[in-house]
C-alpha cells in the first residue's frame, strides 16, 4: 500500500506535510515545549553555525531551530524513504538553508536493518523493541489521564513494524561531506536506542568542532550514565532530565556544552 501524505496545519499556521496529523501535532507540541531541552538549545545557537538533526523525522525539529536562529544551516538526517519525502518537502517550505539526507547516522558506515512503524513513525529505529516501545507508549498514555480501555485502542497495532534496509553514516563522514570547515552549534540526537553509536561515529579530531549536544536517551544497561560520561570524556559538562509524562519509563533529555577552555 502505498503511503497517503498529507497536509497539517500547526498552531503557528505554517503546513507541513505528514503520513499522521496526529503524531506530528504531537511531535510539533513536544518540539515546542517550553520547558524542553530542544527549546533550550535552540535559544543559544549562532547565526553561521551548523546543526546536525540526526533522527530527523519529518523535520519538525528542524523547523523550530531555523526559526529559532535563521542563519543556522541544519543538516537533517532520516532513513525512511516515506518519512524523508515529508522531510524533503517540509525542509524546502520551511528550512531553506536545510539539507536533508536520506541516511542512519551510528558507529560504523555501512547497511543495517531498520524497523520502521508506520503508524509510530517517530518511535522507528536500528534497535526498536515492539514491547518496550509498547510499554512506554502505555505509561506515557497513562501518566497523560487515559484510561486503559483507552490507552489499549490507541497502542493495538501501533508497533507494527516493516523491515527495511537502510543506509548508515557517521556524524564525522557528514561533517566531512558537507561541513568540513563549519563549527557545530548543536548535535542534536534522536535515534530510538542507537543513541551511544552515533557519539561512537564521532572521530578525536572532531570532538572539539561540537559546542552542545541535545539528546533524547534511553536508559537501559546503564546507557544514560555511558552517554553522559562520553560527552564529559570529550570537553562537555552535560545534564539530564524527564519529563513527567514520562515518569517511569526509560526515556530522558540530555543538554550538553562544551566547557570553556582554561
């Protein structure tokens, strides 16, 4: 079947194209959190720096920091050919020094699996697992005031998953491709579990290029603790929080700038 694009309307009146109206209204509120690192972030960037949006989704985020900061250059990151084709076309409306790569962004280059959830498309990755995916979907529902007659329409069938092969970079081969000499103003990262590999595929010699890191971060095995301990190993003191409606599930915000130098 192939996939219905359509048109949303967000509460700044600007349109954007989708496959769920539902999920990106939701995404675009999350985006737009005041209280959120994202926001956070954006408000310090600097006119001629670039951001790197790995887990770009249809390009939402994208948006809110070229808003935030128009002289940015934002290079998105997305795998999934049906996303990246709402991404494509929101980034030309809306982010016009954007450049948008159909790619993964992990460790290592090369082709992995990837499970895609059309209907969770945000919740898609390398590493997706259908019953915590499941499981936090249902908290969050929870913690938000659904009931559970509710909350188990909405989750049967949200975590069915397509298997596709996609195309995996690192952040150092897209630095080296489209902004060799450029420093980062923000590495941002949203990657549903495969969040440590993509600080992996960042070589020595461009760990100083990158003044902030903002993450979404799944802690299990310990990964909240490694991820923070590896930004603080390259020069960056960085702090975590979650959300309330997200209490009790494994997903945290990290924030992340580099230490003046001495």
């Amino acid at each position: 079947m192939m996939p219905t694009f359509q048109p949303l309307r967000l509460d700044d009146d600007r349109m954007v194209t989708c496959t769920s109206p539902a999920e990106a209204r939701m995404l675009w509120r999350e985006t737009m959190a005041t209280n959120g690192f994202y926001r956070h972030a954006a408000a310090h960037l600097r006119p001629g720096e670039i951001v790197l949006d790995i887990g770009a989704n249809i390009g939402l985020t994208a948006m809110m920091f070229s808003g935030a900061c128009p002289g940015i250059r934002v290079i998105a990151a997305e795998p999934v050919p049906t996303i990246f084709h709402c991404l494509q076309r929101n980034m030309a409306v809306h982010v016009p020094q954007g450049v948008p790569l159909q790619v993964a962004v992990g460790a290592a280059p090369g082709i992995m699996p990837f499970t895609w959830y059309p209907r969770a498309s945000a919740n898609s990755g390398l590493y997706a697992d259908r019953e915590e995916d499941d499981e936090t979907t249902r908290i969050f529902l929870r913690n938000s005031g659904l009931d559970d007659e509710s909350i188990g329409y909405i989750t049967a069938g949200l975590h069915d998953g397509q298997q596709i092969d996609v195309e995996v970079t690192t952040v150092s081969a897209l630095l080296a491709e489209h902004a060799r000499d450029a420093e980062v103003g923000l590495l941002k990262v949203d990657v549903e579990r495969a969040e440590l590999d993509v600080l992996r595929g960042i070589t020595e010699m461009d760990w100083p290029r990158i003044r902030a890191v903002v993450a979404e971060v799944h802690d299990t095995d310990g990964r909240l603790a490694q991820f923070c301990e590896l930004l603080s190993r390259h020069g960056l003191s960085p702090r975590s929080r979650q959300d309330p409606s997200l209490a009790g599930t494994e997903l945290h915000e990290v924030y992340a700038v580099r230490r003046p130098a001495n």
